[in-house]
C-alpha cells in the first residue's frame, strides 16, 4: 500500500512539474507583452501568484530522502556545478552572441532564472539546519524568516538572498507534504471547487486587476526596494503569502492524478529550465515582439512555448545535453580524497 502510494504520489508530482515548467516557460515567453495587452498581463499575474511557490513545493517534495547523507552532498555539488555552467554560458552568449550592454555579471548576481539554482541550495542548507524542530516549528520558522528578511537593508537579488527565504516555507511544506493525506482530504467535489476558485482567480485579474506591484509577486526585493518604509511592511507579505497558498491549493486541482504522457515529460524539466532561457533571450533580441500587436498573435506564441516545452523535454535533448544539465560530481569527491589524503 505504502508502495503504491509512493509510486502515486510521484506520479502526481511529475505531472505538476511539467505543468509548472509550461507555465514558466509561458510566463516569460509573454512577459514583454504585458504592457501592451491586458489580457496578457492577466494570464502573467495569475501564474505569478502560484507557478514560482508550486515549483519550490515540488522540489521540496522530491528532496524527501536525498537530503541527507552522500546523496545530499552530491546533488549540492551538481547544483553548484550547474549554477557554474550556467552563469558563465549565459554572460559569455549576453556579451559576445547578444552583445547587450550595462548588465553586470558576476557569480554573486545570479543570472536571471538561475536564482533558483543558488537559492535551492539555500533550501537544502536550512532545511538540513531545522531537521531537530517539528515540521509545524520548521514552517512556521520558515515564515516568520520570509517575512523578516524584507526589513533587511541590502540587494535582496545579490545571491538570490531574498528569494531564499521568501520561498523557504514553500520548500519546508514540500518536504514534509503526505500525499496519502493530500489524496484523502482532496476529493472530487474539493477538486471541482478548488479548480473553479482557480479560474475564478483568473477572472478576477482579468477583469479588476491585482492591485500590487509585480516587485512582490518575484520575492527578489525587500521592502526598501518596493518603496515600503512603513514598520508593518511585512504584513503585506503575510498577505500575499495567503493569496500563494490559496491560488496555489486550487491549481492543484488542474493536475491528473494518473500515469501519462505527462509524467514521462516530467522528469525532463530541469531540461526545459535549464535552456528555455536562451530562447527567451533570441527572441527578444531578434526582434519578435515588435511583430506581436494582436491578440492572435500572442496565442501563437504561447502555442510556440507550449511546443518548445514539449520539445526541450524530450529524450534526445537530455540524451545530448545531460554532461552539461546534470554535471557528473565523481571528479570532485575523488579530487577531495585525493586532496585529504596528501594532506595526511
């Protein structure tokens, strides 16, 4: 039983990751729209309020028993080895390839979508530091430091510091999440209510707007930088807060519980993260978007990041990129022995 669970349970996960990667994809395919099409800017907030915090739910879901131990350090290692890879082939392609001026590069500024990678490392490290508190203690704590952490005086972008801590209670939930209780509580009546409160969210937006600067919904900023002096600017984080959970908890019910497709696609989406950057920048610098004024032609778009998802997550392309997506750590665990043993 407990067997067939688990195997449920990641089947469930897998089918989620994709959807989610499909939605990152989408959301920064149509985000130079966003200023000039309202309905583009509604379909971006409403990712926003769930498809960054679902996505470091997920991936606390998986850390479950490689967290610890030699599987732990490992993947720490391939995470500081792709973040490496990345940072480098991105600002090298910025400043020969695309040529873009007044971008500062550096290890400590994450580029772009590469926070996660510097902030999942940050997850691990905490989770790991609150392992002898209760899970209701770990994520409490957890969100007592994202609200804290927007007070702070500096650069909440310099090594996706803020992000960090925004999204560490997203990570800590993942970890210690139960599926066998998630499948009991989320019943089909739950899950036809919970997908209409999604799609009634997306009304909302669509029809009155979200109200809030995009700075909240992306966590990289502390209240400072969201022009928020006021002693109680943490509350509006609390709130928001509330607004990820509950459109978060709804979207959950657009997700298949059953083996498919998808689920084969799930596991290839570090792929899609990984790379879909280099699309999103060729198309920008090629000039595409200044072809995009109707509402048709930013559907084909999303048709296209849709495609290229499905594309970037087949087996050929982990086939030809797994050195580089996936970095072997061997070298570097004998490198340390080797390194230990001289120092003997």
């Amino acid at each position: 039983m407990e067997k067939t669970l688990a195997k449920q349970g990641e089947t469930y996960f897998l089918n989620l990751r994709f959807v989610l990667i499909l939605t990152v994809f989408i959301g920064n395919a149509i985000e130079p729209l966003i200023r000039q099409m309202d309905g583009m800017h509604a379909l971006y907030l409403w990712i926003f309020t769930f498809h960054m915090p679902l996505f470091v739910f997920v991936t606390g879901y998986f850390a479950k028993g490689g967290l610890r131990g030699a599987k732990g350090r490992n993947t720490l290692l391939q995470i500081g080895l792709q973040y490496i890879i990345f940072q480098s082939l991105y600002s090298f392609l910025d400043l020969t390839f695309f040529r873009l001026q007044n971008i500062h590069h550096s290890f400590f500024a994450p580029y772009l979508l590469l926070w996660f990678l510097a902030s999942h490392v940050g997850w691990r490290l905490l989770t790991l530091g609150m392992h002898k508190l209760s899970p209701a203690v770990q994520i409490t704590l957890s969100l007592i430091l994202g609200v804290l952490v927007g007070y702070l005086r500096l650069d909440g972008a310099w090594l996706s510091f803020s992000r960090t801590f925004v999204y560490l209670p997203f990570f800590v939930i993942g970890y210690h999440f139960s599926f066998q209780t998630f499948v009991q509580f989320f019943t089909k009546q739950k899950k036809r209510i919970a997908a209409a409160a999604s799609a009634i969210l997306f009304i909302i937006i669509a029809l009155w707007g979200l109200h809030i600067p995009e700075g909240w919904l992306f966590g990289s900023m502390t209240y400072t930088q969201l022009g928020h002096h006021e002693w109680y600017a943490g509350l509006y984080r609390v709130a928001l807060y509330g607004l990820q959970l509950i459109s978060g908890a709804a979207f959950l019910a657009w997700i298949p519980f059953r083996e498919s497709q998808l689920t084969d696609l799930g596991r290839r989406t570090l792929y899609v993260f990984l790379l879909h950057g280099f699309i999103i920048r060729l198309a920008t610098m090629s000039g595409l978007y200044s072809y995009i004024h109707h509402p048709a032609a930013a559907l084909l778009l999303i048709a296209g990041a849709i495609l290229l998802t499905i594309a970037l997550a087949q087996p050929v392309v982990r086939k030809i990129a797994h050195p580089v997506i996936e970095p072997p750590v061997t070298w570097i665990i004998r490198l340390e022995r080797f390194a230990l043993g001289r120092s003997l």
